[in-house]
C-alpha cells in the first residue's frame, strides 16, 4: 500500500512539473549591455543583476552584433543561441556608436523587435530625439541609476510570446523634454554631493 502511494506521489509530482503552471516563475529577462567604459558596464551589470536580470556584457556594438549573430563579416544573419530580452547600450563608443548598434538592430527582421534602450553622458536634445525617432525605447542619461533599471521592465520583449501579468509591456519613448529634465535633476543632485 505505501510502495503504491509513493508511486502515485512521484507520478503526480512528474506530472506537475511537466505541465505550465500560472504559478511558476516567469522566465529569465535576459538583457544585453554594451558599453566601451568597463566602469560603465560594471555598473549597469550590478544594477541590472539588482534588479534580477541576467546580464551579458560587451565593449563594443561591434561586438554586441557578434553575440547577436548579425555581424557583417558573417554575411549573413544566424541567430545565436543567446535569447535577449532588451538591448541597452551607450551612445559614444568607438567604431561603431549606439545609435548604429540601434538601426542595425531595427533594420534586422529577426531582431528588430528587440527593445532597445540608449544611455549617454551628454545631454544632447538632437541625439536624444534621433534615437527615439529610429526606435529606441527610451534615452536614460549617465549616471544610471537603479529608479532607471527598474523602469526598463516595462519596456522588456517576452520571449515566446508570454507575458507577466504584473507587468505591462509599454511602448512609450520618452519625450525629449523629460529627458532633458533628467538630465538637470541628475546634474543638481550631483552637484548637491560633491558640494558638501
């Protein structure tokens, strides 16, 4: 009788775990994080592996193709293995800019859907509205900051198709001016730490 019962446990239990549950956790958000600067990507790397992401980072968009599989010395596109779930990258980098990573990115059927998201240093209204106008989910300005990870959720891709219920996907680009707004508030509360 009891051999009987832990068979029929062990077989509920594979059933269980073989079958979808809503109660399961969601899948690992995987983001992509270029940046030339290594303090800048170790940074982004602890802020987003904070905030529960599972990070790959690389210095370059050359690179960051590379990992993609869309790099032009390929000739060809061939997805790696590598399943991601935003991009989020630097503006100002050598040989290739975050703004080429980003019309590459979107200029790639297999990957255009990917979200991308732009941080920079400068705080220049043209790049910023360049950007946004090309696809980029939205224009974080340095330093990143934990508050900006954290709203990056919003902007994640699911992979096949699933979505979490807490979260809703957003498709807003934030306007210029509220990046530009950022851009002061960053400024005067740095300038508040370093003047005391």
């Amino acid at each position: 009788m009891v051999i009987k019962e832990a068979q029929e446990l062990k077989t509920s239990e594979v059933l269980k775990s073989a079958s979808p549950s809503l109660d399961a956790e969601p899948a690992e958000v995987h983001v992509l994080a270029v940046d030339d600067s290594l303090i800048d990507r170790r940074v982004i790397e602890r802020l987003l592996k904070t905030s529960a992401y599972k990070v790959t980072t690389v210095d370059s968009g050359i690179r960051a193709l590379e990992i993609l599989g869309i790099a032009e010395a390929l000739g060809s596109v061939s997805l790696n293995a590598f399943q991601f779930n935003l991009v989020i990258t630097d503006y100002c980098m050598p040989g290739m800019t975050g703004y080429d990573l980003l019309k590459k990115i979107k200029g790639t059927s297999a990957l255009k859907e990917i979200p991308v998201v732009i941080m920079s240093s400068e705080n220049v209204p043209t790049r910023i509205s360049s950007c946004l106008a090309e696809g980029a989910e939205e224009f974080l300005l340095k330093p990143v900051q934990l508050a900006d990870v954290k709203r990056l959720r919003g902007h994640v891709r699911h992979c096949g198709g699933q979505q979490d219920v807490d979260v809703p996907i957003l498709k807003r680009k934030a306007p210029v001016e509220e990046v530009l707004l950022q851009g002061r508030e960053k400024r005067s509360c740095l300038t508040s730490v370093t003047a005391t």
